[in-house]
C-alpha cells in the first residue's frame, strides 16, 4: 500500500504562525520581538520591518500626552512576573495607546487591550521564548463609555423632571439606580437592591405579567425602545403609578446586553406640576403689580418671557417677543459684547446672582439706561435650566447721581476756598473728600484721607477714642457735631488744638443725604484760657488774702477798741473838766470810737458774706423780714418820721438764707433814712413781683439820690461813700451785693440827685 502525498509533506509552521488569526507576538528573554502574526501588526498598526529585531518598549513607547497611565510600567511588571516564574500570566484590561503610523511626535491613538503572557522553554525548563496573546478591548470599552454618558445623560433629563434614572447590565446581572429613587420611592441605603429581580419583586403583582410580557416581546422583536405604565412599591409599603421608558442595546450577535431608562412618579408628578402652576400664577400676579420689566429666560429653547412692564416701560407688545434674540438685537451695540459675555460667562461658570447696566432700546428708538439683576437656576445635576430676572430704568436715578456729582465738585471748589480744613461724608459717616488745607496740613493724599484709620491717625492717641465715639453718636442720631480735638501738622509732628464741626445735609424727606463739616484752628484761643485760668487762680489767691487780711484786721482790732472805749469811759468818770469845750470833745471822741466800731462790725460781716457759700434755701416772706428789721430801726424811724409803704401781693416770698435776707433789708432801709433829705419826710416803698426766673425786689426811696454819672462804676467797692455828712462805713451797698451774687442774683439801681434812688434786686427763683 503506497503512502499519501499530503502525508509525507512538510509542515511550514512559520507560514502557519504568520496567518493565525490570534494577535500573537513572540519575544525574546531580553525583550527583542522575534516573530508577531499578521494579525498583531494590522492591530498595532505597525509593519514587520518597524517591530522585528526591536527592542518592546521602544516599539511600543508611552504616549506623552497621558504621563498618568503609566503603561509601560505594567508591561514591564508582567513581565518580570513571566520571566521570575516561568508560568503564564493574564492582565487585566489595560490602556495601551498605539503610535500611528509614520507619526514622529504625538500622533497616538486611545487603545485598551486585554493580554496573556505564555513562557515558551526548552527541554531544560530554561526560558528560551515569550509568547504575548493579546486582545483589542477598545471598541468593549468606548461602547461602555458611550453608554455611561447615555445614563448621565439620561439622569440629567429624569432629574429635570423628577424622575429616576435606572441602568440594567444583563451580562453582570446588575441594577444601578440614580440618587433620586431614595427620594422618589423612599427606600434607604439598606433598602436598595442591585439585581434585576429586585425590581421584579416590587412591580404590582397584578401589572407584572403585562409588564413581563412586553419586556419579552422587546426582546424578541430587538426593539431598541421601551415603554411601560405601572404600579412600583414604596418603601412604606403603597404603590404608585409610574411610567417606565427604557432603551435596549445589543451585541453584534444580537443578544441583549444593557438597558438604560427612567422611570417617573405619576402622582407625584402630577403633584408638582400643581405646584408648579399656582407658582407660576403666584409670579405672575406679582410680576403683573411691579413697574420693573420681570422676565424669565428658557435656557433649554431660549424662549423668553416678559411680563407687562416691557410694554409700560419700553412701548412693546409683551406677546411678540418671546426669544433671546429679541433681548440682544436692543441692547446697545457698544454695550451688547460686555453684557453678553457676562451673562454667559456666569451662566457657564455655576454662578447663581448675575447684574450688569446698559443701554435698552425702547419701541420709539430711543435708548434707556436700566439696571438688569439675574437669577441662575440649576438642576438637581447642575445644570442650568432657568433664568429669572428683572430689569429697572435708572434713567432718573443715574441723571440726579449726575447732578449731584456736578453739585458736589462745585461744593468741594467752595469748600476749596475757605479758610478752614474742610471734610465731606456719606449718610453712613464714610469721609470722601478733604480739601487740600487739610492735605498740605496733615501731609495726608486725598486717598490717604479717605480712609478711616488714616485721618483718625492725625488726631492725637488721647483724643481718638473721644472722637470716634462722638463722630458715630452724631452719625447714628442726625444731630449736630462738635468737638475739640489736637491734629498733627504732617511736616512738623507737632500737635494743634481744632474744633472740628459738621452738619448732616437733609432731603425734602428729612433723611441726611451727606455730611459737611470743618476743621478750626483755636490753638491761640485755647492758650489764652489757659492764661485766663491762671489769671482767676491769682485773683483767687488774692481774695483769700484779702479776706484773710480784712478778718484779722476786724477781730484783732475789736478788743483794742473796746478797752480803749472802757478806759476812757473811766477817765471821763474820774477827771474833772474845767475846759467849757470839754464835753464837746468828749462828744466827738465818743462818735468816732462808735464809728470804728461799727467799721470793725461791718469788716466783721464783710467776711462773713465773703465766706458764705451757696447754703439750703427756704421759702422766706418779705413782710416778716421787713418787720424784723423796723422792729431793729424802729427809733430810727421814729426820729425821722420815716413812712414806710410795703406791697409783697404778687411774690410774697423768695427761697434765700434767713440771715443773708435781713442784712440786704437793713442796709437798703438803713441808708435810704440815713442819707434822706431835710426838705421832706421820708419815704420808702418796698414791692416785689416775679420777673421770668427771678423774685425782683425794689427798695425806692424819696432821699438825696446820687450822681450816676460820676459814681456808675464804684457803687459796689468797699469803703466807698458817696455823702460825707453822714457817718458811715462804705461797705452796705457792697455786702448787699455780694449776698445776691453769692445766690445767683444780681442788683441794679436808678438813682436822680436830689430826687432819690430806687435799688432794684433780682434773687434767683427757679
């Protein structure tokens, strides 16, 4: 029996291995490729001659465009594995991106690739070969980057609307669920299930051999699409009515391998657009009452919404424009670039408040200065889905601003060309303006000034917190503001006292639209109280020597003068006179010890007055006073025939000292009989009334009267007499002064010579 041709032929393994359909590539212990199949160049886009002989990894280098994937380091891993242990190897799907062809720099193309290392020994077990079997997972793995952004694509749509997104894998046998199904349904963490049959066990038993049976149907039909209407189980144990979309996605060989769809609560949908409906209604009432032009941008179809004010402010027909193209082709064009990439810039930049100004043209052509607010709302997803906004005329309110800019730098012009340093503020106490005395005086920029802690720190550090705390108290109340305060020359560093004042400047309304005020120089003033204050202590320390000289002299004379008058009392008793003129000088020596005697009691209630101090005052009546002192002069006025006529009906009494008061009365009472006139009787009247806060007293007589003219300004000395016939002191009138003084009040007298003299008191009432 022959043998057959074929069976004795030669086998040409290498021509074998070239035209496996495997992608298989063998290497050398040290990493040389020796031999790859056909089908591994086409797949790695390489021809024999560009990897044969070639080192791996500089065949197949790292794409520099993505130094995180790091490829080359996992390759490199496996193999060191392979060549340790002489056993096979898998590697999971990895990225691995492919040069292209004749590209030098860059030009890579995304690849993901699923690999077997296979050690090819000898008969010794020494490695001689390794055998790579790989596997181009690229279009699996955009497939499923394909479907994921279809699912995100799919929540951000259900999230819109309320819905819940769900993704069925069915060759994982895995259910995944958007956020929104513990909200919708309910369930919690623990609650949620990721298998298929999960959501089998919650579908109403009555509606689940229907829902089954179309499923199946999809199925068998490979319909790409689903749609069921049913009810789904909460967790607290109701059903709800929901409807179901699903999309379907198959293999090349026709199996189903995934479901994407979402599912929406009926009820609740149903429930929100209630909701939904009676807040439009509830906006629209509200945007129908404002006099701003509301609107509400669309920003999934660009739709736009105005209500009444763009007819009332701009003259067009609300109902006629209703897209965004209507906004932007009336926006000024010199403005249109800046309000339009702003508004979009805060749209794609998340941002939730938006505000711009510009021009708007109205219906007749004209332009209108407005003020457009805007508010971004976003999906659940974020998304931006909504814009609501309104638009005001500022037209009025940018031309007064104007006015006032125009009447504010004529103001500072003015204020310029005072001779103060001179300071503007805003309602809230915000200092915007000094003029320039202030800035060459402090050293201080306009700028500078016109920040807080940069004035405040020209005021001297002890008067500073004064300062702040007057300047907010006048700011917070409206009033008047005034203080003194010690400010540093900017060249010098030296301190000058200023009195700083300022105003608040008031609209129609009464509300304080600015404040104005000024910085005055009183530093010359100020050095001159001080030297008057050092004047009053020196007349104080000579008062003290004055009273100190007129108590010693009235105490350390008394005693001398009283024994003189004993002793001379003794020696008239015991000498015999002989001379005829005797007992007139007898006569004479006698009134002049009795004249020293009463200048001495008079020095004596000089001091007392002198030492008198503001005591409790009583209600006291003039009629009893004045009976107490006649009972006193009563010899007096007996002698003299003195009428003395009283009328205390409107202030019968004044609040004053006992003593103080019947000292007054009988030094007026007493001289007005002593320097009375010889050609007729004396008389005196004595009345009283209230004269604003004053008890006035008067005491007029009929007497010799004095010469005003020649006396005005000594009335009130001491030791000062204006009638030499008469024996007298000098110091009444000045103690009946100085009692009133003492108490707050005052005298004032009228006097005619030859006529008489009224003396007119005011005591201190209220």
């Amino acid at each position: 029996m022959e043998s057959s041709p074929a069976l004795h032929q030669t086998l040409n393994f290498e021509h074998i291995f070239l035209a496996s359909p495997g992608l298989l590539t063998v290497l050398s212990p040290d990493l040389y490729i020796v031999a790859a199949t056909n089908s591994y160049l086409k797949a790695v886009n390489r021809t024999r001659e560009e990897v044969i002989g070639k080192y791996f990894f500089d065949a197949f280098p790292d794409n520099p465009d993505t130094p995180d994937v790091k490829t080359s380091q996992r390759a490199k891993s496996s193999f060191e594995k392979v060549i340790k242990s002489k056993e096979k190897i898998s590697s999971p799907i990895v990225r691995y991106d492919i040069k292209q062809s004749g590209a030098l720099n860059g030009g890579f193309e995304e690849r993901y690739w699923e690999s077997t290392y296979i050690p090819i020994l000898d008969n010794t077990g020494d490695l001689i070969n390794i055998l790579i079997e790989l596997r181009d997972c690229t279009a699996h793995i955009v497939a499923d980057r394909e479907v994921k952004k279809s699912f995100d694509h799919i929540r951000e749509i259900t999230e819109v609307v309320g819905g819940v997104a769900w993704e069925c894998n069915v060759a994982e046998n895995k259910l995944t669920w958007s956020a929104a199904y513990k909200d919708t349904f309910g369930y919690t963490d623990q609650d949620l299930k990721t298998t298929p049959d999960a959501w089998d066990e919650r579908v109403h038993p009555e509606d689940y051999k229907r829902i089954r049976a179309s499923l199946d149907l999809i199925k068998a039909t490979r319909s790409k699409t689903w749609t069921g209407e049913y009810r789904y189980l909460k967790a607290d144990g109701s059903y709800t009515e929901v409807l179901d979309h699903g999309y379907i996605f198959y293999d090349e060989e026709g199996n189903l391998t995934r479901m994407l769809g979402s599912m929406v609560d009926l009820r609740q949908q149903k429930q929100r657009e209630q909701e939904l409906k009676e807040s439009n209604e509830r906006f629209e009432r509200i945007a129908m009452v404002t006099n701003d032009v509301i609107w509400d941008w669309n920003l999934r179809n660009d739709s736009l919404w105005w209500n009444e004010g763009l007819f009332t402010l701009f003259g067009y027909k609300v109902n006629s424009r209703t897209n965004i193209n209507f906004w932007k082709e009336n926006i000024h064009p010199e403005d249109l670039p800046r309000v339009q990439a702003g508004i979009y810039q805060a749209i794609a930049s998340g941002e939730v408040n938006w505000e711009d100004e510009y021009r708007f043209r109205s219906a007749d052509g004209s332009y209108v200065l407005v003020n457009d607010k805007g508010y971004v709302i976003y999906s659940e997803s974020g998304a931006p889905v909504r814009m609501l906004g309104a638009m005001l005329n500022i037209t009025e309110k940018r031309r007064v601003e104007q006015e006032r800019e125009s009447q504010l730098s004529w103001m500072q012009k003015l204020l310029d060309s005072l001779p103060h340093m001179t300071w503007t503020a805003t309602p809230e106490g915000v200092t915007e303006y000094f003029n320039e005395r202030w800035q060459i005086y402090t050293g201080l920029s306009q700028e500078e000034s016109c920040k807080m802690e940069a004035w405040l720190s020209a005021i001297h550090p002890k008067d500073q917190k004064h300062t702040i705390e007057r300047w907010q108290h006048a700011v917070q109340t409206g009033g008047y503001y005034e203080i003194e305060y010690r400010i540093r020359n900017g060249r010098e560093g030296s301190y000058r006292w200023f009195r700083g004042q300022g105003i608040p400047l008031r609209d129609e309304e009464g509300r304080v639209v600015q404040w104005i005020g000024t910085c005055t120089d009183i530093e010359d003033h100020k050095r001159a109280e001080e030297g008057l204050v050092e004047k009053n202590l020196e007349l104080e320390l000579i008062n003290q020597d004055l009273d100190s000289f007129v108590y010693t002299a009235s105490h350390d004379l008394k005693l001398p003068i009283i024994n003189m008058a004993s002793i001379f009392e003794e020696l008239v008793c015991m000498a015999e006179f002989k001379d005829p003129d005797a007992h007139t000088m007898i006569g004479m020596f006698n009134r002049s010890l009795q004249q020293i005697h009463n200048t001495i009691h008079d020095l004596s209630e000089v001091v007392k007055v002198q030492k008198t101090k503001k005591r409790d005052l009583e209600d006291l009546y003039f009629m009893e006073a004045v009976q107490d002192v006649t009972l006193s002069l009563q010899s007096m006025i007996n002698d003299t025939n003195t009428q003395l006529i009283t009328e205390f009906s409107e202030a019968p009494f004044v609040p004053f000292t006992k003593g103080s008061l019947k000292s007054i009365l009988y030094n007026l009472i007493s001289n007005s009989i002593k320097y009375r006139s010889h050609e007729r009787s004396p008389v005196i009247l004595i009345s009283s009334r209230i004269k604003d806060n004053f008890v006035e007293l008067t005491v007029k007589d009929n007497g010799l009267g004095l010469d005003m003219n020649k006396h005005q300004n000594k009335l009130f000395q001491m030791f000062k007499r204006f009638h030499n016939h008469v024996n007298g002191s000098g110091l009444g009138l000045y103690i009946v002064n100085r009692l009133l003084t003492n108490h707050g009040g005052y005298i004032n007298i009228d006097s005619n010579l030859g006529e008489g003299t009224t003396f007119t008191l005011y005591f201190k009432y209220k």
